[in-house]
C-alpha cells in the first residue's frame, strides 16, 4: 500500500496574481454536464467527460511554465426533488477530476506537459491545481492556427455516505448543481483566461450494489487532499537563518487490521528548481505527530529527507475500521553557503509513503 504526493516547494519573492486579456490564446472547456450515480459503487464518467481547448491564432504564442486550477464556486446542493435525508452539502472531497487524453499533437501531450494521472480530489472552497507549471509550453510552434485539447473524466467516490444524500421519500430523484471554475495561469501567475461549468448530477430513491461496498479493506493508506501539496517558503532573512516549518494537519490516515509502520523516501535523488538548479534532500526534514482522534504511536523519529526508504513512523493497531489520523510536520534549512550559491525561484521533490503490515 502506497500513496505519492507532491509534497514539498520552495519559493522566493512575491507572486501577485491580476487578470490579463491575452487575445492570441484563448482558453475554454465544455463538459457534456450531466450525469446520474445509480449505485453505492459510486460513478465514472467517460474519458472525453470534460473537454479543455485552447485556440491559438498567430506564431509567435509561447506561455511556458503555465498552470490550470480548478475551485468550487459554492456548496453542492440540490436543484430539484427537496432536501436529501441528512440536510447536508454534498461532500467535495468525494469528487475528483482526472487527465484521460489529448488530440495526439506531439507539441502538446499530458506526459509532455508532465500532468498527473492520479484523481486530483476537489476541496470545498480552495484552488486545487489540475496543472502545477506544465513543462511543455503553450505554443504555435511557427504555425499561425493552432488548436490543442486535453481530456478529463470526473468520478464520484463509492460508498455507503451515498445514502445521506437520497431523497427521504422514496419515489423522489434529487439533483444536484456541482459549480466550477476552471483558470488558466501564465508563468507568472496571471490569469489568461476562466470557464464556468456547472455539472448536474442525478441520484435516484434507491441505489444498488451495497453489500459490495461494506467489504473494508484489511490495510489502507490515505493522503488527505489538502495535504497532497505542500509549501515552505523562504521570504525573510530570519527564515534563511533559522529555517522554516509547516505543519500538515491530518495529513495521514490509515486502517490498519495489525501494527504497522509508515515509511518514506524520496523519488529523485535531490530538489529540483523549474528552470535548473537542485538542493540537497537533506535540507528538508519531516516528522508525523498525533493528529485528531485515536492513535496508538510506538516511535515516531524526526528525519532527515533520503532517497532511501526511511522508517517514519511505527504504530500498534488490531481494529482496520478505526481510523488513525497524522499530522505531517516539514522542517526546512539552509546553511550559508547553500542560500548563496542557489538561485532564487521554485523548487520540489515528490515522496512516496508506504504502509507496511507488522
């Protein structure tokens, strides 16, 4: 069992974000909107579910270094058929988005854009990223008319807590408005374009398949969304002194039927700035502490950052529906000679957590 997170960034100076009209590139997404969820095995949509475009007219477009994120513009709640059984928001984090395909030019592909093939869960009112600094470029590449478009599917998560949001009466479908916004970034942080998509999600009086998902799983390891991205940033002259911290509240969460222990490791073998330019693992330290809710700690050393699997954490457990929470603490420092020979600007490193059954 294993979860891998973007998790560390470093950042210098100041990002000031303003809107911008660029008329040679315009960003836009259509989506065929609907769908109904029939079962507690949750829902998929088709790959081509959501579509993004952008139209490029003239050969001199080039944004490099761009982002594409996406916020939930308000709770999800219904639009017909009254109030669901337990009077609640449907929850974000039960939606996810996820990259399918692109229209097979080779000047602008997912894995050329380095776009992530993992469900990027929605959060209730922050940005998620769907797109973090693609590495390959906007651009017309020369030719005077370019159209380039990638391929989303959306997914409800399966589960029992589907229930909460039937309708009490049970002839009665209920639906739901699901408001997005999707931004397109520059390099810089600028907004080049936006595009509303309202989704319209359907669940009938009754859904099938339940007994098919009370089956838990012995082991499981999960990553909170909030936590799948992580900052430390440098901004003062006491922070390149002393360092800076960041604590990721519930970062962690496993079911375990036995003990067990969490270890990490770094998958590149130092920092990387975008644009060239690396750091030392060992300049990053992190540590799990007690989060909310039980949990049953044996050892749970401070580490410095390797590319060797680390043992992080060990922890009693014999119960796999109790859950155990961890917050993940980051530790960063720089020695005189490291913040005077690197150069400014933004750097990361992807780590791998696993679970081990004891």
């Amino acid at each position: 069992m294993w979860q891998k997170i973007r998790s560390f960034g470093l950042l210098s100076g100041i990002i000031f974000l303003t809107a911008a009209v660029h008329a040679q590139l315009r960003f836009s997404v259509w989506s065929d909107n609907y769908f109904e969820v029939t079962s507690y095995l949750g829902k998929t949509t088709g790959d081509r579910f959501n579509v993004f475009q952008f139209d490029l007219n003239g050969t001199a477009v080039n944004e490099r270094d761009w982002s594409l994120g996406v916020r939930l513009l308000a709770p999800i709640r219904t639009i017909a058929g009254g109030k669901n059984r337990s009077g609640n928001t449907f929850p974000p984090d039960k939606i996810s988005l996820r990259w399918t395909a692109d229209n097979n030019d080779p000047a602008f592909r997912l894995d050329g854009i380095g776009a992530s093939r993992n469900p990027i869960v929605l959060q209730n009112s922050n940005e998620v990223l769907l797109i973090d600094r693609a590495k390959q470029p906007i651009s017309s590449n020369g030719r005077y008319y370019v159209q380039y478009q990638l391929y989303s599917a959306l997914t409800i998560a399966q589960g029992k807590y589907l229930d909460d949001y039937l309708s009490p009466d049970q002839y009665t479908y209920l639906k739901y408005r699901i408001p997005l916004l999707f931004t397109l970034y520059n390099g810089q942080g600028k907004i080049i374009g936006t595009q509303e998509i309202n989704y319209e999600m359907q669940l009938p009086p009754r859904l099938t398949d339940g007994a098919m998902v009370d089956m838990e799983p012995d082991y499981s390891l999960e990553i909170a969304a909030e936590a799948a991205n992580a900052t430390l940033q440098f901004s003062t002259q006491k922070d390149y002194l002393q360092g800076v911290a960041l604590q990721m509240p519930d970062a962690i969460r496993v079911h375990s039927v036995t003990d067990f222990e969490l270890r990490v490791k770094a998958l590149e073998p130092e920092i990387v700035r975008n644009g060239g330019g690396t750091l030392p693992l060992s300049i990053l330290s992190l540590q799990l502490t007690p989060g909310g809710g039980l949990n049953k700690i044996k050892t749970n050393p401070k580490i410095s950052l390797s590319a060797q699997e680390q043992m992080l954490l060990s922890a009693a457990s014999a119960d796999k529906k109790q859950v155990q929470s961890f917050n993940v603490d980051y530790w960063a420092n720089l020695t005189p000679g490291q913040v005077s020979e690197s150069k400014s600007g933004a750097y990361s490193v992807s780590l791998l957590y696993l679970l081990i059954p004891q």
